[in-house]
C-alpha cells in the first residue's frame, strides 16, 4: 500500500508513476493509486519494477524535448 505519509494526507503528488513489482498487495497498491484522482500512470497487474519506471521516464523526458 502507498506509505502512510500519502495516506495521512500529508503529501499530495502532482503525478505518480506506479509500477511496483512483486511485493504483497501490489494489485490493490496499484487499484488505489488509479482511485486517488492523482493523475497518473500506473502498470496494470503484477508486472512492473525500476526498469518500467525508468523507461516510462524517459519517454517522458522525450516528449517533452519534442
């Protein structure tokens, strides 16, 4: 689940990239990220990890320099 800091309401992100991989609860962490209203782009399922995010990054940045 997102860390309690997000969930206290203490922290309110402009944008999340939600691609965690295989830990416990990963589907649901990822369902209540898509249920926050917080735009973002989350990896449906169990698939994900730090090369997802890297690359959705820098396809990011690569838009951004068209």
């Amino acid at each position: 689940m997102p860390s309690g800091i997000w969930m206290a309401g203490d922290f309110s992100p402009a944008f999340v990239i939600g691609v965690p991989v295989g830990f416990v609860n990963v589907v649901q962490s990822k369902e209540l990220i898509m249920s926050t209203g917080v735009p973002h782009i989350v990896a449906r399922g169990r698939k994900g990890g730090s090369n997802v995010a890297a690359a959705i990054v820098n396809a990011l940045l690569y838009m951004l320099t068209r």
